[in-house]
C-alpha cells in the first residue's frame, strides 16, 4: 500500500515534462489583466489547499495502513475482533478543519466574484461576437454608424481598457474563451451574454469555442490581439476602408472569379462580394490564421483551402467547390490584395 | 382458509435439513432457459445485472481505447471527426447509465435481501422487469452506434445541437427514446429497493441496524424516483421537437436552450451522487470487515449519506456557471456546492479513522477500498475547485473537469466495485479470488488509472478542452496525452486482470465456505452460494453486526439466523415495520413469471414503433405490454393478502 510515493512518482513525471513546453497557448495559470489577475490568484490557492488536502488524507490512509497493519499470518479468521476507541473524534476535528478551509474558500470565491463582476471602469469599446459553426464573428459596435465593421476569428482591443464583449449564439450553444484574459461565457441562441475583457500588456492572446458544437468544434479558435492605444486606433481605422482594387490582370480575374464563386457567402465591401454567412474577408491578409484559426495564413494555405476545404476540416460550412486550377490561383492572388 | 394465512402465527424453530429440503422445493427456480427467463430470484437477477453491466463497462472501455490512440499525439486521423462524436457520446451514455447505476443495481439486488435477513425483494416480478428493461433499453441505445448513427452530442446532449436542424439523422432520436426507455427500470428498480427497505427486513432490524450501503441505495433510489422524471420529459420534450415540430427547445418559435440544461442537471447531478452513495457505503461496510473493528461513526456516516443527497438536489447550476445567468444566483449554487463537501469528509474521517483504530489486514479488497479514500479525495478537491465561480469559469470544458469526473466515477464507483466483487464473489460463487492475481489486479489497475488521468488535471489546466477530436502541436499537450494513452491501456490491462482471475477461479478458486472474511453482517450467516431461499428462518437481529456480538460483548441479546420463524406454506417471507423492523405480516411472495420478459418485449416493440414511426408496431407493442400487465396483476388465490395486519 504505497499510493502516495506512487503519486509522488506522477507528480515526477509531470514536472520533468513542464520545461519541455513551457507556456502553453491556452494556459491560465498566469493573469494577463484585471480580470483574470484575482481569479488566477484564488485557483492557486484553492489548488494549493486541494492538494495539501490529498497529501494529508493520502498520508493518513498510507501511514495508518502500515502501522496499524495486522502481523503475522493466519488469514483474516484469526484476526481479533476489537471495538477500540469509538473514533468520533476524528470525525468532529477533521470536520472542524474542513470547515474552516471551506468557509474561507468560499469567502475568497464571493470577493473574486465581485471583483471581476464589471469592468474597473466603463468599456469604451464594445465588441458584438456571434458564434457560429465553426467561426466567430466580431462587430466593433460605435454610435457613429459609418465606424462600424465586422471581422472574424481575430479581434484587436486597446490595451489597458476593459472592453465589453456582446455575446450572440447564431445556430448552437458556443463559449467564448480567452483564458490568459478570462474565463468562459457561452453564447447561447436567443440571448445575449455579456462579459468583459482586458489585457494589462500587448500581444497575441490564444482563445478557444469551450461548449461542444459539433463536428469541427476542435478548429473554433479566435485571437485576442491587444495593441497599444494609437496602434489600435489605426487598426479600426484601416478595417474601416474598402477591399482593395486589383492591379494585375490575374486578380482582376481573381476578384471576379471570388465574386462570382465566393461572394454568395463572404463579402470583401467594395465589392459585389456581399455574403454575410462566412467571415468577411476584406482585410483577410491582417488576419493571422484561416479557417477558424486552423491554418496559418499564407499562400499555401490558402490556395490548399480553397481546393478542398472538407479534406482540412470536414463537415466545414465551406462547400468544396471544384474551381479550376486556374481558379484557384487568380482567387489566391486576389485574396492576397486584401491587406 | 388461505385468507387468514395471512394473520397465522409462524412456529418457532430451529431449522432442520428436512425443512431446508422442503424450502428449496417451493423457492427453487426450475433449470433451464425457460427458468432462466421467468426467473424472479433477486441473486440471479442481481448477478445478472452485475455480468451485463461489466459487458457495457467494457464496451465503453474499448471506446476509450479507441479515443485514446486518436489523441496520442497531435494531428491524428484515425478517426474522423463524427465517429470521434459519437465514440465520446457513447463513451458517456454506457458508463454511466449502462454501467455505473446498474452494477450497483446489480450488488444490491443480490445483497440486500440477504443483508436484510429477507426471503427476496418486496418485488420480486418488478426486480425482473427492471432488469429486463435494462437490457432492452441498453440495446436499443446501442443499435444505433451498431448501424452509424449513434448519439453524438456528448452524454448530456445540449441543444439545440441536438435538434433536428442540426442534427438530422436518427442519432439523438435512439438516444432520447432510449433513456425514456432506461427511465422506466431505474424508477421500478428504485421503487423496489424503497418498499423493500421499509418492509422486509429481519425482525429487530431497526434503520439504526441496517448496513451503510442499504442507506447508500435507498438514498440513491429515493433520488431517482425524484430526478429521472425531469430527464424522461426533457427527452420527451426533445423528441417532440424533432419528430413532430413542437417548439420547447426551438429558440426560433421562444423556446429555450438552458430548460434543457436545467431540466437534464436537475437530474444528472443528482444522479452522480446516485452512481457513488451505493458504493460509499460498500466501502462503509466492507473496509470495517478487514480492519478487524466496526465503522468508526455509523450514524453521521449514515446520516451524511442522506444529506449528501439532500444537498445534491441543489446544486445542479455549477455545471451552468458559464450560461449567464445573474451571478448572485451563482453564489448560492457556488455556496451549495462548496457546503456538500462536509458530509463526504464526514466519510473521509470515518474510514481513515477505522483505519486508525483497527488492525487492517491487507488483503486485495482492502488495497481497492483503501486506495478509493485518496481517489475520492481527488475526485472531491477538484469537484471543489470547480464548486468556486470563477475558477469553474476557466476549468469547465477543460480536460480537468475530464480528470474530475473520472476521479469520481472511477474512483468512488469502479474501485470499490472491484473490491465489493473481491469480497462478495465468493458469496456468490463459493470460490475465493486468487489473491496473488488480485495484487497484480489491484496495482495495474492503480498505477493505469493514475498514469492516464492525474496527468489530465494538467492538460486542463493548461488550456486544452474536452470533446475536441484532435488537438494540434505546440500546445504544451502533447506529452501529457501521451501519458494519458499509456496509462489508458494499463488500466484496461488492469480490468483484464480482474476478468482472468474471475474466470480462473470460477473454475479452480479455492472454496469460501459461509464467511471467508469473517464478516458481521447476516449475509455471512448463510451457506455460499446461498440458498434459493436465502434463510431456512427468518433471523432475528439484535444489533448492527449479527456475527460480531460474542467478540464485541456490547450487550446480553444476541441475533440468530438458527432459530427463527418458520415460513413454508408457498413463497413466503416476513413484513417488518418501518422504523423498529417489529414482525407485522406474513408477505405471500409470487412465483417464476414470463409476465416481466413478455411486458419487455411489448415495451421495446412500443419503442421501436415509435423510433420508425411504425404506428402500428407501437400498437402492437403496446397492446402486449398491456395484456402482460393484465396478466401480471391476474389476482392469484396463493398471493392473496386480504386481511389487514393488527397494528398495535
């Protein structure tokens, strides 16, 4: 009976393969802003209490069982039958502590609740996110009509300001996760969540669908991209501009072959591409991943996509859609256009 | 005459091998297939619930198997993403449904009457039926992963995924009829172990005296006629929307996607507590056998078990933390669930303390019960952990709760499970398991399941989520899954184990006799295997362990399962009363009956109409599970109980 070196032994094999990856993507042991600053805190400490907890009882079970163990053989029949003390005093101590433990714990979790309720401050900017098969689509939200846009799969916020995140479901259940910013709020098909982030550095922050959703809901990824303040600023303002026109012969044809091929689906504005089912690819090139953050943006990638998406992601709302290879080179030309 | 039989006043006696001989010509079920399928003996019943339970355990282990190579590494294709689906949801649906409630179902059947000091179960026609349906309800839920089209929107099935516009095929349609379907055994199942557990025990056996896993499965049956409604409506409800257009989950027409979740965890989470109550209280009953002492703290552990589920029906938000809903809402449920931590390290503190103050003899039953304390501890911490809001808020649907619920279910359900067969196969078989296999068993079992799911609190914590069929590199998950896989196939190694060694010694086991393990309670009173009629007379009992009283000297009385009431007109055993377990009427017990398997029969024929919209079957089937009822509740002169028992 050896349970807690054999633990120990786990716990060994973990921690040798801790430096091979360090800093995992999806990772939320480190807060990278107010509102996962507290609650990163709280899960150290109740991890913290959690295992000290399993240490405790595991070394009761492990220490008991060998020196209270029966010697000498005979088989179980020979071994005397005793009361011994009635025990109940285990029970009232070891609940005594409990409580303690838990009551505090508890009180934490109600003070960090509170804390990451609503932002520090009001959120300037507010972002509308629909979640759906198998992408999500963002609509910086502004009283000045002409300054709203949408985009897909990648979001910039301004760094060091809270920003309210508008939850909608479009056709299942989906969850809106960046775990280095904040914890998980579903969006839920005939109502609105909201919810808040903000990241105290800039950088890119990894976010993931965390509610099951169907076929392809492993290749639901979203980038949270904080910049500095101006930068951002520039950033929405480029959003804001029309596709670029094509300049060579080949995206020229590439704008009419997506127009014709893709525009029922997706738009680029300024284009007769004006589908609003897909993700807007009018400035897909700002963008770092494709595919619901399954694919590295490049050439490749994107001309792989288009020649058989169902073979990268199966069951993919994107149709195969048997272009040419002709077509598929001018339609990857033209996308390149769209910085 | 057979009227008053009723109110006849048993002799007194001490069995004699020529009323043993006669008792076993009334209780025998005949040999052969025809006695197999009629037969209404609570031990057969019982072990067949134990053997068709360990056939899904399997078949859902294979499928772990099988998710497990798919997630070896990164950017795997060995399946595609449905069948990744549907392996997952299967996964789901067998273990908890078809295997972890009904084995306990199984140790249950088989135990209590003769913990109970009972001829059978109050039931005996309905313990067949429930059994019966089980089976049936367990195929049909699986006729759709046998032909493609299993379930594939996890076991909990959210919509409106699981609607029809999203989910066209006949995959949720099999699994909502068929959990209706599994509703129908679980609550005649858990209505059984309620009128058993107030009516037949022993006489003198007062609630105070009844062993903990009696208090586990009442609890747990009392819950279940409470919650399975909720989810038999919301896969009624669900099937309507997606067979004939109603609107209860339609968002489009204001239907709501979480009355589905609360009606489903209105259910489920008690439910987990219904799947673990059963095999705490093995553990309450059976770690005192090999630690040479009684339970340290019977009655708070007993009256920690109620309020485990008392507190368990109040809970059921913390799966639904990150829906929305008003977080001052959240902080009762936090609070709720934070709070039912108490009465389990209530049952911590009694183990360890039994421990503590007796002298355990290591045995393999007592390594799987011992080593459940830690897994149980484990599985609680980190259901604590997902208890407080804002860590739920970044833990849910990440491979931690994975971790958790394997902890739980595993832990607190499997281990004490394979320890209880350590300790009762022999009871009923009449064969020892071989205990140099057993350690083998035990610790390939351990080290498997340590290996495959501590690593997995890590992955969670590391960001990876659940029910995504492949994952890609640079994560900081790959080690760990790799891990995971290997620990996955030891532990199935570890299950293997088990199955050589009860397959060995069924043939060439060392012989038992009555008590191997010198345990107090009545079922070691009697011959292994017990008799068809389990007590030649009705034991008398005058404390909490029968066999114990000359060595623990707590009182003068003593409990006798030699001298007794003698019941032998017909099928007979004894009513008690509900608190003091007084002898208060003779109860006339039925016979073999084909009337369970022939209502199953109808019922699945009912459901298979309904799953093809084949009306007429569902007629068909219908009609015969009426006309078997009908045939059933046939008053029968034998079972007549006219007279009403003198209370005084």
């Amino acid at each position: 009976m050896n349970s807690s070196s054999l633990s120990l032994a786990c716990a060994a094999i973990l921690a040798l393969t801790l430096p091979a990856t360090a800093a995992p993507p999806l990772g939320y042991l480190r807060g990278f802003g107010p509102k996962s600053d507290p609650v990163v805190q709280l899960t150290w400490g109740l991890l913290a209490l959690s295992t000290l907890v399993v240490v405790v009882v595991t070394a009761l079970v492990v220490i008991g069982t060998l020196l209270r163990r029966a010697r000498g053989g005979g088989g179980i029949a020979r071994a005397p039958v005793e009361r011994g003390g009635s025990g109940l005093r285990w029970i009232s101590v070891g609940l005594g502590i409990s409580c303690v433990a838990l009551l505090l714990s508890l009180v934490w979790t109600m003070v960090v609740l509170a804390a990451v309720n609503a932002p520090p401050r009001p959120a300037r900017v507010t972002i509308e996110i629909t979640a759906q098969q198998w992408w999500f689509k963002a609509r910086y939200l502004s009283p000045d009509p002409s300054r709203v846009f949408t985009t897909a799969d990648e979001i910039h916020i301004p760094v060091g300001e809270p920003v309210r995140i508008r939850l909608i479901g479009a056709d299942v259940i989906h969850s809106f996760w960046v775990p280095a910013l904040s914890g998980k709020m579903d969006a839920i098909p005939g109502q609105i969540n909201e919810t808040w982030i903000e990241a105290d550095h800039t950088g890119r922050y990894g976010g993931e669908c965390s509610e099951y959703c169907g076929v392809q809901h492993a290749h639901m990824g979203l980038v949270v991209v904080a910049d500095p303040a101006a930068q951002f600023q520039q950033w929405w303002d480029g959003q804001l501009r029309p596709a670029n026109s094509p300049q060579s012969a080949q995206t020229v044809a590439g704008e009419r072959d997506f127009e014709f091929h893709c525009g029922a689906c997706h738009s680029a504005r300024g284009t007769a591409a004006g589908g609003t089912v897909a993700p807007d690819l009018t400035h897909l090139m700002s963008r770092g991943t494709l595919a619901g953050g399954m694919l590295a943006n490049n050439i490749g990638n994107l001309a792989g996509w288009l020649a058989n998406p169902q073979s990268l992601k199966p069951g993919t709302n994107m149709p195969n859609l048997y272009l040419s290879g002709q077509e598929i080179a001018s339609v990857t030309a033209y996308l390149q256009t769209l910085q | 005459m057979e009227d008053i039989e009723f109110e006849r006043i048993p002799r007194y006696v001490s069995a004699t091998a020529a009323y043993r001989r006669g008792l076993g010509v009334i209780w025998e079920t005949p040999p052969g297939i025809g006695g197999w399928l009629s037969s209404v003996d609570h031990k057969k019943i019982g072990i067949c619930y134990i053997v068709t339970a360990f056939a899904f355990l399997i078949l859902g282990g294979i499928e772990a198997l099988v998710m497990r190579l798919q997630l070896i590494g990164p950017d795997r294709h060995l399946l595609t993403p449905e069948q990744y689906d549907q392996l997952f949801s299967t996964h789901g649906m067998t273990m908890i449904f078809l295997y972890a409630m009904p084995v306990l179902s199984g140790f249950s059947n088989y135990l209590w009457p003769l913990m109970l000091g009972s001829r059978d179960m109050a039931f005996p026609r309905l313990n067949a039926l429930s059994y019966w349906i089980y089976v049936a309800a367990g195929l049909f839920m699986y006729a759709g992963f046998a032909i493609g089209v299993g379930p594939n929107d996890g076991w909990f099935n959210y919509v409106p995924y699981a609607s029809r516009p999203y989910n066209p095929g006949m995959n949720i349609d099999f699994y909502a009829l068929g959990m209706i379907y599994l509703g129908i055994s679980t609550t005649v199942g858990a209505a059984n172990f309620l009128v058993t557990v107030m009516r037949t025990r022993a006489p003198g056996m007062s609630v105070n005296r009844m062993p903990i896993m009696v208090w586990g499965t009442l609890t747990a049956s009392a819950a279940n006629i409470l919650v399975v409604p909720a989810v038999s409506l919301a896969f009624f409800l669900l099937w309507m929307d997606r067979q004939f257009g109603t609107h209860f989950f339609d968002v489009s027409a204001g239907g709501q996607p979480l009355l589905w979740q609360h009606l489903f965890w209105m259910f489920g989470h008690p439910w987990v507590y219904a799947v673990v109550l059963p095999a705490m209280g093995m553990v309450s009953d059976a770690l005192p056998i090999f630690c040479r002492r009684p339970l340290v703290g019977y009655t708070p552990v007993a009256l920690s078990t109620v309020a485990t589920m008392i507190l368990g029906f109040g809970v059921w938000v913390h799966h639904m933390f990150a829906t929305g809903l008003p977080n001052l809402a959240l902080s009762f449920f936090s609070g709720a669930s934070i709070i039912i931590t108490v009465p389990s390290a209530v049952a911590v503190f009694a183990w360890t303390a039994t421990i503590w103050l007796g002298r355990p003899v290591i045995t393999t039953a007592f390594l799987f019960f011992s080593s459940m304390i830690v897994l149980f501890v484990i599985g609680g911490v980190s259901g604590f952990m997902t208890a407080s809001v804002p860590v739920d808020w970044q833990l849910t649907q990440t491979y931690f709760v994975v971790a958790h619920l394997h902890y739980v279910l595993i832990g607190i359900n499997l281990f004490p499970v394979v320890g209880a067969i350590y300790v009762w196969f022999p009871k009923m078989t009449s064969r020892l398991l071989d205990e140099r296999l057993g350690q083998w068993n035990f610790w390939t079992m351990f080290i498997g399941f340590k290996l495959a799911f501590l690593p997995m609190h890590l992955t969670g914590l590391r960001g990876m989520p659940r029910r995504i069929y492949t994952f890609p590199d640079h994560m900081g998950w790959n080690i760990l899954n790799l891990v995971s896989t290997v620990g996955a196939f030891v532990l199935a190694a570890g299950v293997l184990l088990l199955l050589v060694n009860v397959i060995q010694s069924l043939r060439s086991g060392r012989l038992a006799g009555a008590n191997p393990w010198d345990g107090a309670t009545l079922e070691w009173s009697v011959p292994s295997p017990p008799p068809s009629y389990n007590f030649a007379v009705i034991p008398t009992v005058v404390s909490r362990h029968p066999l114990w009283e000359d060595r623990l000297q707590e009182s003068a009385d003593r409990s006798t399962a030699i001298e007794g009431m003698l019941l032998d007109h017909g099928r007979e055993t004894l009513a008690t009363t509900l608190l003091d377990g007084d002898a208060d009427a003779i109860l006339k017990m039925p016979g073999e009956s084909y009337a369970p398997l022939l209502l199953t029969v109808g019922l699945s024929g009912f459901f298979v109409g309904l799953l093809l919209h084949q009306w007429w079957l569902a007629a068909f089937g219908g009609a015969v599970a009426t006309a078997s009822i009908v045939g059933w509740l046939w008053p029968e002169r034998a079972l007549a109980q006219i007279a009403q028992p003198r209370h005084v």
